[in-house]
C-alpha cells in the first residue's frame, strides 16, 4: 500500500475519504466508479526501514497517518510446548457485532465520564503543541481516537453508553500509541538523516580521489550527473586542459586542497657566469674481444700416489717369526 502511494499522488487522498465513511468517485476508460458509505479496516505490520523509506512527510501533514494507532512490537521470547494460551470467548464478542450492525446506533458519553474526557482533550492539545512538528502530525487525532476506541468497547459490550472506566481503558491503549508513534518517527528521522545521498561536489571530489586526484572529464560528467560548466562552477575545483596527441584537448580535473600537496617547481638560480669547463680523464681503452689472450689454464693437481711400504730392514726382530 505504501509502495501504491508513492506512484499515485491521489491514493492517499482516497484512503483518508474512504476512512472518514465518505462515497469514493473514480473515472476510468470503462466508466465511472463509485463506492457509497465506504468502511476501511486496517491492520498491517511494517519494518522501521520500511517506515523511514516509505512514509512521506507530505503525506503525515495531510492526515493520512493519525488516523491509525502505531504500536511497536517487543521481542516475543520462545514459549515453552507445556504453557498453554488463556481460553478466548469469541462468541460474546460476535454477539457484540452483530448486536452494533443490527442498525444505526448512537454511542453517547455518560456525565461520569466528562471530566476525564476534558483531561484527555486537554493532553491531546498540549502533547501537539509540544512536540516537533514532524511529530505532531502523527498524534493530532488522540482525543478521537480515544473516543473510538471506548466506543468500540461499549458496542463490544451491547451498550451505546461511554462510562469513566470505558473511557480511562481507551486513554490507555491510546496514550501507548502515542508514546510508540513518537519513537518511531525519531528513529525514522534518524534513518534519512543517515541516508542522505551525496551533494555534488562531494560526488565530483570522489570521481577526483578514485583516480588518483586527476581525471578527465570522461571520468567525472557521466557519473556526477552534471555538465562541465556545472562542475567548473563548484568550490574547490581546479580546471586544467592537456593536448593529446591528437583531437581536442582533454579537460582535466583536480582538487585544489590536493594541489597544494604537489612538489613546488625549483626556482631558477642566479646567474654566476659561465660554469668551468671540466675535461674527463682519459679512459684505459679495452681491446676488443678477439685480440685479447685467452686466460691461462689453471693447473691441475697432480693424483696423488698410494703409499708404497718400506724395505724390511735386516736388523727386524720379528723376521724370524714372520
């Protein structure tokens, strides 16, 4: 639904003409529509990402959106197979229905019960005057709702009476609404502000910083969005041409935060005169290859030779016994 709203401006105007019980009216090409004593349930859930993308401000301000009581959803924590869920009595409740569509029926609030009405008006009146105004839109409708919502509670019951305890039991689930619709529209606030796409010469200096602080044109225009006279004109952009080897000279783009960063040209020296004139030192000349001498063979060491025994000499003792 909300997806429906940001493509047709109108469907907004028609859910809000639709809850207030008022006959809907459409053309089209088959002829036209037309919906008499419309009535509207609504009951949705929604992510807070979706809210934040899908939930206009525009729209918040026209009253499409105090309509309906937000409530935020805790943690459900895992329940135990054994525990068993409170038995419903639906039928009392059906009979209530049927009871409150029989036929027209006119839900008054009892004397009893005045003084808090006038403390619930008096709320609504001060928390509206309060809050941011992108807030307020949201809960402008709380003593309204709080009157439905007791009266839904005595038809609930077969009664078109609205007692004190009624109307404080409203005030309630109310009052929990209102204090959830305010913490959600902040954290929604909170969510845009994080998302807040790039301006233009912030896309341009990251198109600059990507390619390494110089680009061409090329480079920058198509992803930025923009003509070069419209990037020329933005603070803190430097316009340089280069000559190609050819065609027309690039446009080249650099940031002047990072210019100053260059290494700054050397100066020129004065002029001393005429430098001295210092002649080189002659140089062995070398032989070409083919008259140089061949470098001389390494020797080779000789083998050596096994140890060959000595003559047994004649004075041996030990001849005899060998």
């Amino acid at each position: 639904m909300l997806k429906r709203t940001k493509r047709d401006d109108s469907f907004t105007t028609k859910l809000r003409t639709a809850w207030d019980g008022a006959t809907l009216r459409n053309t089209t090409k088959e002829g036209p529509q037309e919906v008499k004593a419309p009535a509207m349930v609504l009951h949705a859930h929604i992510t807070p990402s979706d809210w934040a993308t899908y939930v206009a401000q525009s729209d918040a301000a026209g009253g499409s959106y105090n309509r309906i009581l937000p409530f935020l959803l805790a943690s459900v924590p895992m329940l135990d197979e054994e525990v068993e869920f409170p038995a419903v009595d639906g039928e009392a409740l059906a009979e209530g229905y049927k009871w409150a569509t029989a036929k027209p029926r006119v839900i008054t609030i009892l004397p009893e019960a005045k003084p808090m009405w006038r403390l619930i008006r008096r709320y609504a009146r001060i928390l509206s005057e309060t809050l941011a105004e992108d807030q307020a839109v949201f809960i402008e409708r709380t003593a309204e709702q709080t009157l439905r919502v007791a009266a839904c509670l005595a038809a609930s019951e077969c009664s078109e009476l609205i007692t004190a305890g009624r109307l404080e039991a409203a005030f309630t689930l109310v009052r929990r609404s209102v204090q959830d619709a305010v913490q959600i529209v902040a954290r929604a606030a909170k969510q845009k502000a994080k998302k807040q796409p790039l301006s233009r010469a912030d896309k341009v200096r990251a198109r600059v910083l990507i390619h390494g602080g110089r680009s061409t044109s090329t480079q920058v225009l198509p992803f930025v969005g923009a003509s070069a006279a419209e990037v020329k004109a933005l603070p803190g952009i430097v316009v340089e041409s280069e000559t190609g080897t050819g065609g027309r000279p690039a446009v080249v783009f650099s940031l002047a935060d990072t210019a100053d960063d260059r290494a700054p040209a050397a100066k020129p020296e004065p002029d001393m005169g005429p430098e001295p004139v210092t002649v080189p030192k002659p140089r062995k000349s070398t032989p070409p290859a083919r008259f140089r001498s061949a470098p001389a063979p390494e020797k080779i060491p000789a083998p050596v030779q096994p140890a060959r025994p000595q003559p047994t000499r004649a004075e041996n003792p030990f001849l005899a016994v060998l």
